[in-house]
C-alpha cells in the first residue's frame, strides 16, 4: 500500500507537469530547473524518511487536504503531516528517481523501490 501510495503522489505530481509540457512545444528553462529541483528536494525528503522536508515542499496552510491513495480524507496541516508520519514509519527505506531521467530513457513509469 505504501508503495503505491507513493507512486499514486509522484504521478499525480509529474503528470501536472507533462501535461503543461504537452501544451506547449517547451518550458521556459527556468520553470525546467525549477520542477528538477522540486523533484530533487521530493526524492531527498523520502530517501531521508523526512516528513517535515516533504511537507514543506507543499504548503503550511491549514486548509491543506490530501486524498490518500485509498480513498481516505485527510485535512488539516496536522492530519495531512501525520500521514507522512506513518507512511515513513512503515519503511526502512525507500529510493527513487526523478522523472526526467526516466522518461529521457524511455523507461515509464518511474521506479519507486523498497
């Protein structure tokens, strides 16, 4: 479940991303640096099991919500921060790699292991 609960967060994520890529020929190469570094900063915060360094990538809002792979609500910052929580606390460890590298491979979906 954890597996693909990250999986479903990740493709959420990088699908917003192509999609914008689709609509136009290219992006602006500072929107490019931008999304690789947000995409390194995500990737960072799982291989440290960091739930404060994900949750500040999205928002400190208390208006936050966050839909689980499951179906479950989530809302509130301390709602949505506990679920990082857990969802690290049941991993030892986890590695994966940014999209862009997959995809220049043309190796899709990206690969998220345990």
């Amino acid at each position: 479940m954890q597996k693909r609960f990250l999986l479903m967060l990740l493709s959420l994520f990088l699908a917003g991303t192509l999609a914008v890529a689709q609509t136009t020929n290219t992006l602006p190469s500072d929107v490019v640096a931008a999304n690789k570094e947000l995409d390194h900063q995500l990737l960072e915060g799982h291989r440290l099991l960091d739930r404060d360094k994900v949750m500040a990538l999205f928002t400190s809002s208390p208006d936050i919500f966050f839909i689980a792979p499951g179906g479950e609500l989530h809302r509130g910052f301390d709602e949505v921060r506990q679920t990082w929580r857990e969802f690290f606390a049941s991993l030892q460890s986890i590695h994966g790699r940014r999209w862009s590298d997959r995809f220049r491979s043309g190796n899709l979906p990206p690969t998220i292991e345990r």
